[in-house]
C-alpha cells in the first residue's frame, strides 16, 4: 500500500512570489485536506477536497486554492506569499464515510524571505 | 468554540519512567479523538482513533484512553525511541468537510 506523498520537500520564495504544492493520496482514499503548521503548534486545516471540490475551508484567506484531480492526487497553491506563509504544509488523505482516519505526508517546508 | 488543549508542553522521562499525556477537548458533538506521533521536521503518523467515553486502545508500550472531557495517552517504561511530539486532535464537522482539530502536542523527550 502506497501511504501519501508530498513534494516538494523543500521550498524557498521570495515574498509577492506565487506556488504550488503538490500530494499524491494514499491508494484507496479519495479525500484530501491540507494543513499548515508552524513551529511548536498543531496543524491547522486550511481546506479538504471530495470528488474534486472543495467540501470545507478553515479560516485561510482566498489567497489559498487549491485543486483535486480524477486520481485523487491534489494541489495547494498560494498567491502573493508573506512571510507569515513560512510553514510545514501537510497533506492527508482518508476514505470518506465513516472511517475518518487522515494519513499525513511528510510535508513540504515553505520558507519565504 | 471547538478548542483542544494538551498537557504538559514539555515532558522529560528517564528510560522506563512511565507517565501520561493529556488531552482536554471542548467540542459539540465529538465525532472522533485521534492521537499522532510527530518526529521533527516530519509528517504526524497515526496512532489512535477513539470515538466513545470508556473506549481503550494500546499499541506496544502507548494506551490511550477517552472520557466525556479528555483523552490520555498513558506510556509505560517509554525507550528513549518514544522521544517524539504527541499530537492530540478532534474531529469537527464544516460543512460536509472533516476537519482536524489540533492541539499544541506535547514534547516527549526520553533520556537513556
């Protein structure tokens, strides 16, 4: 079983500047949401994906989009970068229904100079 | 307003040193408490699901257990490979969406 993947790992932009993210979902789940993390807190949720719209919105400005393609895998983009975009951004992926267990990726650290 | 604190921030425990961490939550409706592993720099890795008071699972030297106000996960003679952030989190419902709410976590450092 393929768990979630992120990529990619490590990001450098410059303030103003524009990017894309990008997560692969773990094989057999067809939800997706994002998180981001700053050092020393818990992840918070920024949005969530089902059959490729977006289903929920944490309290993240427009500037946040994102995007689900047929296969499930996902795309977070962020427009006009400030410096407190600087974060740890986690996509997780579950089965809908039920069972609502998130797995985590690894994550992709975005710093912004 | 959905909150969910955890206790201690920071926890040292000399090598099998048992003790708890805890989760205290303010939810309307608790639809699932999950607790996660986070090791620096990397993704939370689960470890528990509960979704009722009295409910129990372990897993190895971890024990987590829920009550109508808090969860805690109990470590018993931790390795310094315990050594991780715990991540405490509920399940709210916006929208039709999922969410995760976290807490802080609490460090868990586990000294030799």
């Amino acid at each position: 079983e393929t768990g979630v993947t992120q990529s990619p790992t490590h990001l450098i932009k410059t303030r103003g500047q524009q990017v894309t993210l990008r997560c692969s979902s773990q094989s057999g789940h067809n939800t997706v949401s994002w998180y981001q993390q700053a050092l020393g807190q818990g992840p918070q949720f920024i949005f969530q994906y089902y059959r490729e719209e977006e289903n929920g919105r944490g309290n993240f400005p427009p500037r946040f989009s994102g995007l689900q393609f047929p296969n499930y895998s996902s795309e977070l983009n962020v427009n006009a970068l400030e410096l407190d975009d600087s974060a740890l951004y986690l996509c997780a992926s579950s089965r809908s229904g039920v069972a609502y267990e998130q797995y985590f990726g690894p994550g992709t650290r975005l710093t912004v100079t | 307003e959905d909150q969910v604190t955890q206790s201690p921030e920071a926890l040292r425990l000399q090598e099998g040193e048992s003790s708890s961490l805890n989760c205290s939550y303010t939810v309307s409706g608790l639809r699932g408490l999950f607790w996660y592993r986070q090791d620096p720099g990397k993704g939370p890795e689960f470890l528990f699901t509960l979704y009722s008071a009295g409910e129990e699972k372990e897993k190895e030297r971890l024990k987590a257990t829920l009550t109508k106000k808090e969860s805690f996960l109990h470590i018993t003679a931790p390795k310094p490979e315990d050594s991780a952030t715990y991540l405490c989190a509920v399940i709210i419902s916006s929208g039709s969406a999922r969410q995760l709410t976290f807490g802080s976590g609490t460090q868990l450092t586990v000294l030799p």
